[in-house]
C-alpha cells in the first residue's frame, strides 16, 4: 500500500514540477531569461539551506570524498544550473506544455550517457525500443516542417533539448561519482553552484538588473520557482524517492507535462495543437516501454524471492 505521506510527496512534486514550466513563462516577461534563473537559485539555495541545517545531523552536511564533490558539482553544474539556464531561455519560444515534454525526456535520453559513462548499465532492446518511440514524439512536438526549421519555435524546442540532455548527463555523472552525501544535501550543497554560474552566464550575455520589472506578478513569479517550485519539490521530490524508490517515484515525470499544459492553458491562455497531442501521446507510449521494463524486472526480482523463500522453508 502506498502511504498518504507518499501520495502527498507525489502529488507536490508533480505540481511543483509542472508549474515550473507555466512560472517561468510568466515570468519572463518581468524578468530577463539567465539572471530570472540565476534568482531562482539564490532564493531555493537559501530556503534549501535552512531546511538542511535544521533536519540533518552535522556530521552529514559536510562532502567527505572525491565523489561527493563531484557529485555536487555535476548537480550544480549540470542537471540544476546549465539544464535550468536553458530552459528559461528556451522557453521564450515555446508554450509551457511544449517546454516540459520536450525537457522530460530526460529519463529517454539517460541511457544513452549510461551506457557510455556507467559499465553497469546497458540499453536493453526494450530500452532502445522505447527510446526510438519517445525520440520520434520529439520529432512531432518540435514539428520539423522545412518551412518552420529556421524559426524560432525550432530554436526554442532545440534549447529546451539540450536543457534535457544536459539534465541526463549531469543524472549519470552523479551515479558515476558514487558520492556519499544524501540527496538533498547534496543539492543544498549544488544550488549556491547554480547560482553562480547562472549569475555569470547572466554577466557575459550583457542582462542587467535594470531590466527588470519588479511588479507583484515578478514577485509572484520568481516566489513560485524559487520556493515552490524550487527548495519544496526538491525536499518533496527526494522524500518520494525514499519513500517509495525510484520506480514509483520517477512516475512524477509522466505527470509534470500534463500539470504544465493544463496550467499554461488555464493561465496563460496556450493552444496546444494536434500533431504535439499526438507527439505527447507517443512520448508516454516510449515513457510506457522504458516503464514496463523496470517493472517486470521488479516483479521478477520479488517473485525469484518469494521462490526462494518459498524453498527454503520446504527443505526445513
């Protein structure tokens, strides 16, 4: 049985997570695209922080190895800061919906980079299958009519894949690193690393904080992704995990795109078109065969135990 407290970390990180989408295309209108992410980060690092300091024993807070570091490191560089830098900028040219199915195919694109980085983990035929199908969603999301390749929803929807893929490496890197310090410390640790890279990707591409309007719908906005969408669906997001594994848990990816779609057309006013339904519906058809694969193999991990077990009491 799944837990309430399960069910309520699910329910806050799928929000969480989808808002993040309808937030960031508010808020770029208040906000230029790099220092809107850059703030984002200052705010979830400090609330973050705080939240670590007062639930985590001391000994825990501080990275001991090699491979906490670089742990941190690949979170703050990669799956955080670089992955999020992009796709504030890429949605500036693409509906809230568009921007999260395209930048949650993390999960499709992952075992790509497993399979050159971790020894360990392989494609499967299954995985290669499901893959190819959620590559070919993408296909008709982005929708790459030759009239459309030059103009800026193409280049929206390309920024918002390479947000995706930079998520998915900075994923594996953080296996590869093999860190000891928990997940959320670990991102405690990573977000005041974002912060400062996106501060100066903010820097080198000539924003200013002049530019900003600062409105209640910029406080509104900026609230929302660094709070909500920020520090709560971490805690919210990393306590599903423990409480239920990574199966279930990552079950929070299939529901984000459909929380930003309905989100961006209740509140932003967004049309969504029927070759991306239909690019949607192939990606969860590859989400559904990359799924079935961890879940058989669970199943059969439990009934080979159940099996065991089983004999073991026989023979006594």
């Amino acid at each position: 049985m799944v837990s309430r407290r399960a069910l309520g970390f699910f329910a806050l990180a799928s929000v969480f997570f989808g808002g993040t989408f309808v937030a960031a295309k508010a808020g770029l209108e208040f906000f230029p695209p790099l220092l809107f992410v850059a703030l984002r980060f200052d705010v979830a690092a400090a609330v973050l922080a705080v939240y670590v300091v007062a639930t985590t024993p001391r000994s825990d807070l501080l990275p001991k190895t090699r491979g906490d570091l670089l742990g941190i490191l690949a979170t703050g560089g990669l799956a955080i800061g670089l992955a999020n830098a992009l796709l504030f900028v890429g949605q500036q040219y693409a509906s809230s919906g568009v921007g999260a199915i395209v930048f949650s195919l993390n999960p499709i694109l992952t075992p790509v980079f497993a399979a050159l980085l971790l020894a360990d983990e392989r494609l499967s035929a299954r995985g290669a299958l499901g893959m190819a199908i959620g590559l070919v969603g993408v296909a008709l999301v982005i929708d790459p009519n030759p009239a459309n390749l030059l103009g800026g929803d193409a280049f929206g929807k390309a920024i918002l894949f390479a947000g995706a893929a930079s998520g998915a490496l900075g994923s594996v890197l953080i296996r590869w690193a093999d860190g000891d310090l928990s997940s959320t410390v670990r991102t405690a640790w990573a977000l005041p690393v974002s912060a400062l890279m996106t501060h100066a990707f903010s820097w080198g591409a000539g924003e200013s904080a002049a530019a900003i309007s600062w409105t209640p719908g910029a406080f509104l906005a900026l609230g929302y992704v660094g709070i909500f969408a920020g520090a709560i669906a971490y805690i919210a997001y990393f306590g599903l995990l423990d409480e239920v594994g990574a199966i279930q848990g990552n079950l929070v990816f299939y529901v984000v795109p459909v929380v930003a779609t309905l989100g961006g057309a209740a509140l932003l006013g967004e049309s969504v078109s029927t070759l991306t339904l239909v690019g949607f519906a192939t990606i969860f058809a590859g989400f559904a065969v990359l799924g079935s694969e961890s879940i058989e193999t669970e199943v059969e991990r439990v009934w080979k135990l159940m099996v065991a077990r089983e004999a073991s009491t026989e023979s006594v």
